[in-house]
C-alpha cells in the first residue's frame, strides 16, 4: 500500500482516508456487536439503545481523546461541531473513537436496566474497528508513520531517502489476529461477564505499550508517550483486578 492522504473525491470535496476509515471502522464495530446481539438473543429493545449509545459515545471519544494525546491547546477544534464533519480533519483518534463506543454502551445499558453484562460483546468488536481505522493512519502517513527503520519492510517517506516503521499496519495485524483470538475465546466459561472485554484491553494495551517504541508519538516523561502510559495502567489495573478477584471471576460464571 502507497499512502494516500486524500482517497477519493465528491464533486470538488476530498475525502480524506483518516476520517473515512475511522467512520468505516466505528461502522464495522458496530455492525459486529449487532452480530453478538443476535448471538446473544438481546431484543431489540436492548439492541437499539446500546448501539446508539456506541456510537455516540464512539463519536465523542474520537473527538475528546485529542486533548489528552495532543494538548488542550487543540480545544478549539474538539469543541469546533463543525469540524466533526470536516473531512480534511475526521472525526479524530480511533483510540478514542473505540474506547468512547465501549462507555456509551455500557452506559445504555446500564439506562435500560440489562442485567446481564454485555461488555463481552465489545470485545471483539473493538479489536475489529481498531484494525479498520488503522488503514486510514496508514494511508494518511499520520504522523510519519514511524521511526526510521533499516528492515526491509521499512517505507519510504515521501522526499526522504531513509525507510520508516509501518506502525499502523504492525497495529492493524495484530488486532485482526487478536480479533480471532477473542472469537475463539467468547464462549469459554472463563470468559463471561466483562472477563474477555478486561483481557482483550489487557492484551492490546500489552502490544500497544512495546510498539510505540516504534511510532512518533510525543514523549511525556521517563522517555514514554501517553499512550504508554495509559496502555501500562491499563495493563497492570487489569492483571490486578484478575489476581485479587481470581477465586470469584473463574467460578465457571454463565454466559451473558
């Protein structure tokens, strides 16, 4: 693949593949969660409310999540509506984007009274999204890529006569990989009852720790980005939960 920041255009408006793979993603996970609804047997009065709920949640993760990343200095275009339909700019971090998905969710049905759990259904469908809007940071060249690299699958930087790390394609491959991994993990008695949402964060945020070693993004402290540091706080609070909450969480719990 070549990177292509504009991808194609309407008339004389260019769509830009950041935006556009990020919306096609937030689409995808959330066509994946209506599969794990049926699968489920949610009813549609479950299924609505929570879809909905994931996909504005997943809109303003997106948007919100470029203050953390970048700065506030950026508020003026998070909180720009407009710009939220600008495609020279997208709707921002998929990050952000899969994570807010998750909260509205959770938050829908929490609202309607669902008694069962139903984060297990986001797990896979976050791993998918998350491969899926890795296309659009590729195609974008967002933020370089990655850092210089001498390994033969190294890219070209456009005017440059050095090769960079293909960070998202290393990030989209995993989460397709992770993303069959959580399939094959869905129904297993250890896995219920928000189980395989927490080890499915736990493993990306694992992989996303070590790989941003090879991306551009800023350095906070201690040499680490902020992406590293949420991924190890996530990481750790998640390892923690399962230790202090082993006895109880792998009583062969019934499927949500």
């Amino acid at each position: 693949m070549t990177p292509m920041p504009v991808l194609f255009t309407v008339g004389d408006v260019p769509i830009y593949s950041h935006g556009f793979f990020l919306l096609v993603a937030l689409l995808a996970g959330l066509g994946w969660l209506l599969i794990e609804a049926k699968r489920r047997r949610w009813s549609k009065e479950e299924v609505i409310p929570i879809t909905l709920g994931a996909f504005v949640g997943g809109m303003i993760g997106a948007r919100v999540s470029i203050l953390f990343f970048n700065g506030f200095e950026y508020a003026p275009l998070v909180l720009n509506m407009y710009a939220l339909f600008d495609p020279r700019i997208g709707p921002g971090s998929i990050l952000g984007g899969v994570a807010g998905a998750y909260i509205g969710g959770y938050i829908a049905s929490k609202a309607i009274g669902k008694e069962s759990c139903s984060c297990d259904a986001f797990a896979p469908a976050m791993a998918l999204a998350t491969a899926i809007g890795r296309i659009g940071c590729y195609l974008s060249f967002e933020d370089g890529l990655g850092k210089p690299t001498t390994f033969p699958w190294g890219v070209p930087v456009p005017g440059g006569e050095y090769l960079v790390h293909p960070a998202p394609l290393y990030d989209m491959a995993f989460n397709l990989v992770w993303f069959g991994i959580l399939l094959a993990l869905r129904d297993h008695k250890w896995m219920q009852n928000g189980n395989l949402l927490k080890f499915g964060i736990a493993g990306y945020a694992f992989f996303r720790f070590f790989v941003e070693f090879a991306r551009n993004n800023q350095v906070m402290a201690l040499g680490l980005t902020g992406q590293q540091f949420v991924s190890a706080l996530l990481f750790v609070g998640v390892v923690v939960y399962f230790v202090k909450n082993r006895e109880k969480l792998f009583a062969a719990p019934q499927p949500a």
